[in-house]
C-alpha cells in the first residue's frame, strides 16, 4: 500500500486499452464507491519522479510488453484524484457494506474483493504504525500523507477524518487520537466481542452499556454527523430511536438542537424515529 504496488497494481488496470479508457475507468469506479458523492481532479498535483518506476523495470514487476512511461503518466494522474470526507466515508460505509454502497444501494466490490481490501488495510494500512494500529484499534484503515484516515467497522459503519498534522510516521495525529478514543468507547476492536468481553458499548444493543454500568442509554447521540452508516446501524436506530441520553435527550433533540440538518432528514427519512420525541 505505497507509491511502488500502487504503480504495478496501474499496470494491470485493463491492459490494452488507452490510458485515456483506463482514467475514465477507474474515476467511475470511485465514483460509484463514493455514491456518485464530489470528487475533483487536480492535475497540478501529477508527480515526475520515475525512479520508482526503473527499479521496478529492473525487477521485472510489470507485465511483459508494458510500456513504463505510459503507465507511469497514467498513474501520476490518478494521483491527482482528490477525495472529500463525505465522499471518503461512502466509499469506507461501502466496503463496511459488504460492497453495497449505502448511498446507491448498487454492489460496487464483491465481497472477495472486500475482504482482500479490508485484509491489507487491517495488515497495513497506517504505514510502519500498521502493527500497532492494529493492536490497539483493531479495525482496517487507510492513511494518507494529506492527513486523512479511513476507518472501516465492518457491517456498521464507515468514517472518514482529516486533520493534516501528522506524527513521525506520516499519520494524522488527531486522526489515531480519535481512532482510539472510538475503540475506546465501543465494542469495535476486532476482538471485543470475545465472551465476557462487555466492558463497553455494545453497537449491536443500541449503545446499551452491560448492567450496572453508569452511561448513556443510547448510541444514537454518539454518532458523527461526518459518517456514513450502513442498514445495521438505521435498524438500531429505529429500535432505539425513542431512548436517550442523561438528560433524556434524543438523538433527534440534539441533532436538531445543533443545527445538523443532514443528520435531522437521516434520522427522519432514513431512520424514521419519532418525530415528536418527549425529554423530561
């Protein structure tokens, strides 16, 4: 998951076909993987250093009869694809989905293809922070040098956070705060949900915490207007769209409360909580 396998995954994209076919491909691809959301081109960003490109040549990692420069200029260009939060975290809600983009409902990846993807992420994802990403969140995500950091909870939601300050090893600082913090909260880590293991909230009971433990009766308040969610998360939802929070505030309170107008139609339309909640 660096510049050298991401030139010779280029390499294989429908060989034979011009480079200007193998662009229009691939920007509908993540077209359809972010739900048709915005994502602009920057040609200004295209990279001409080829020597990752020689070495590759000499290690004969391309297929035969690949003509380097042309494969190289193609994947400068894909390089200057840009991505935004909302259209990130559908593309991260699509493969939390399965492969089924939440926004369109169309099957963009299948779920080999899926769980490949979210292996490698999980492997690594983060750069040399992989392994401890791995240990101490315990989801597949993606790191990029601009500060961004997708986060996939396989069959619950997908997320997208950018904060362009970034550690020793090229990853967003407050992007793994909030990782952890999430993890931290909720029954996401991989192996939370080993037996007797309830120490947090649990996403699959409505946020419930385990008995006797003081905290929020629901998740519903907890979730950022910023994700994407995937079907599991509008059942919850709609079970438990009545509970709410210490103050018996429900999610539709606060998010109408502060302004969240997208999360109020999510709540509404897509959710269909009450629409005239009750707080003390």
């Amino acid at each position: 998951m660096v510049n050298a396998g991401a030139i010779v995954c280029t390499s294989l994209l429908k060989q034979g076909a011009s480079n200007a076919e193998k662009f229009d491909y691939v920007m509908n691809f993540m077209n359809k993987l972010a739900g048709n959301e915005y994502i602009p081109v920057r040609e200004g960003v295209w990279d001409r250093n080829f020597a990752i490109g020689y070495y590759l040549k000499e290690k004969k990692c391309f297929p035969e009869g690949t003509d380097m420069t042309s494969i190289l200029d193609l994947y400068f260009q894909l390089c200057s694809i840009e991505v935004t939060c909302e259209s990130a975290s559908v593309m991260a809600a699509t493969l939390a989905n399965g492969g089924f983009c939440p926004i369109t409902g169309e099957r963009v990846l299948g779920p080999e293809a899926v769980r490949n993807t979210l292996s490698l992420m999980h492997s690594c994802g983060m750069y040399d922070f992989s392994g401890q990403f791995a240990f101490h969140v315990g989801l597949p995500a993606k790191s990029g040098v601009a500060g961004g950091i997708l986060l996939v909870v396989p069959n619950v939601m997908g997320i997208m956070c950018w904060s362009p300050p970034l550690d020793k090893l090229g990853n967003s600082v407050r992007g793994i705060q909030f990782c952890t913090d999430l993890v931290s909260l909720c029954n996401f880590h991989n192996y939370d949900n080993l037996k007797h293991f309830v120490k947090k909230l649990d996403s699959s009971q409505g946020g419930r915490r385990p008995e006797g433990e003081v905290g929020h009766q629901s998740s519903l308040c907890c979730v950022h207007w910023r994700c994407v969610c995937t079907e599991e998360v509008c059942s919850v939802f709609h079970g438990h769209g009545a509970e709410g929070d210490y103050d018996s505030r429900t999610a539709l309170h606060v998010a109408a409360a502060e302004g969240h107008v997208e999360v109020v139609k999510f709540l509404l339309e897509a959710c269909r909580v009450n629409p005239v909640p009750k707080d003390r």
